[in-house]
C-alpha cells in the first residue's frame, strides 16, 4: 500500500528528519507509529499522503512513485486515504454535518447522496443529536468523533489519524478505538501515531498491530504483536 525505500526527508536544507526509511505498511494492516514530540511523525505521516516528497529515496504509495505523481495523481491518491488530524481542521461556520460531507461536496456528489452519507455516518460515531451543532460547541471527543466521520466518508482504502487520543479522556480514547477497529475489520488499513501505549495494549487484545517506533531519525518495525 504505502513503500518506503531508503527515503530520507529533511526541510529545505536544514537537519534530516528521516533517514534511510524502508517499510512497508500493508494493505489492511493496523499501525501504530511512536516516539517522542519533535521525531517526525507528522513528517512521516504528511510523506505517507504525499502532502510532502522525500529528499532521496523512493516512496510508492498504492504503487505510485511519488517522484512522478502529478497534482491530479496526488489528489485521487489522497482520495484513498482518510486524515483524522489532531486539531479536529472544522470550518467553524459549518455545522457538523456540513463539515462531515464536505468532502463529498468538493468532489461534486449529489446532494441526496451526501445528506445519506453524512447522516449515516454522523448516527455511527454517536453525534446524530449534534448533527447541526457548531465545531466550537462539541467537546474535544465529539470533534474527534466527527473527524472520523469525515474521514471516511469517501470510502477511503487507509484511515491516517495523527493523535486521535491526544485531548480527550480515557473512556472516550477507548471508544474511538473501538471505531477504527470497526473500521479495520471491514477491511481499512489503519494507521494511528500516538503517544498513547495503554491504546496500543488495547488493540493488541483485539488484533495483530504493527508498531513502528521513530528515534533519532529512524523509524524501526518493532514486530506484529497481539
């Protein structure tokens, strides 16, 4: 699904972030990817949706080269793939449900098909009585609720969430886990960064995962695991 080969990545001509990267995360796979702040694990997740390109190296992403991937290439590969960001990125004029659909909006979809995708989705992630609520009137877990929502909306191959835990409670964390795990086995791959190891302990009681760790600008496999 997603190949690194020998990719390093560093900003402009400052310090390498990433050097000497060779993995593959697979098609279907759970993933989780650790380390400390300030790793690159954001710069390994941006790579891993070519909203940036290696240094030296070659990444494949569903065996596109990355070196040759035009603006379109790029953007129904990224179609493929479902981003939960951290910080929720809502249009905060939208509601939640608009918000929810958006992306079917930006690719033209009918109308009657967003509001039954939006709905349906919204009702599964437990906010169908905050379907019309402002992004700044949900608490940190309903954002995050509704970021997966969005995410995958378009039937994406891969869900990519940068710290989905970060900012909420215990109980919450476990209930979006619970989510992504559904996701995972209807087939998604899933990859998830985290600082969060109780969350790891908890997937690996429910399936395979794969963890990668990041330090000192490598990223190593730290083994399949239940």
């Amino acid at each position: 699904m997603i190949e690194f080969d020998g990719v390093e990545f560093r900003y402009g001509g400052g310090r390498e972030i990433l050097r000497e990267v060779s993995l593959t995360i697979e098609a279907g796979g759970f993933h989780f990817l650790t380390g400390p702040s300030g790793a690159g694990k954001s710069t390994f997740l941006r790579l891993c949706r070519m909203a940036l390109r290696p240094s030296a190296g070659r990444l494949r992403v569903f065996g596109v080269e990355a070196a040759e991937a035009d603006a379109d290439a790029v953007a129904a590969l990224r179609r493929r793939i479902g981003m939960v960001f951290q910080d929720g990125r809502f249009l905060d004029h939208l509601s939640v449900f608009d918000n929810v659909a958006l992306p079917l909006r930006i690719r033209g979809a009918p109308a009657r098909e967003r509001r039954a995708q939006a709905a349906e989705l919204i009702e599964w992630v437990g906010l169908g009585a905050r379907a019309h609520a402002l992004p700044a009137e949900l608490s940190g877990g309903e954002l995050q609720r509704a970021a997966l929502a969005r995410a995958v909306i378009g039937a994406p191959d891969l869900i990519i969430a940068d710290e989905p835990t970060g900012n909420v409670d215990r109980e919450t964390a476990v209930e979006l886990l619970s989510l992504l795990m559904a996701l995972h086995r209807h087939g998604k791959g899933v990859l998830i960064a985290t600082h969060d190891h109780e969350l790891i302990r908890a997937a690996r009681r429910e399936t395979p995962v794969q963890v990668l760790r990041i330090e000192d600008g490598c990223v190593l496999a730290q083994g399949r695991r239940r």
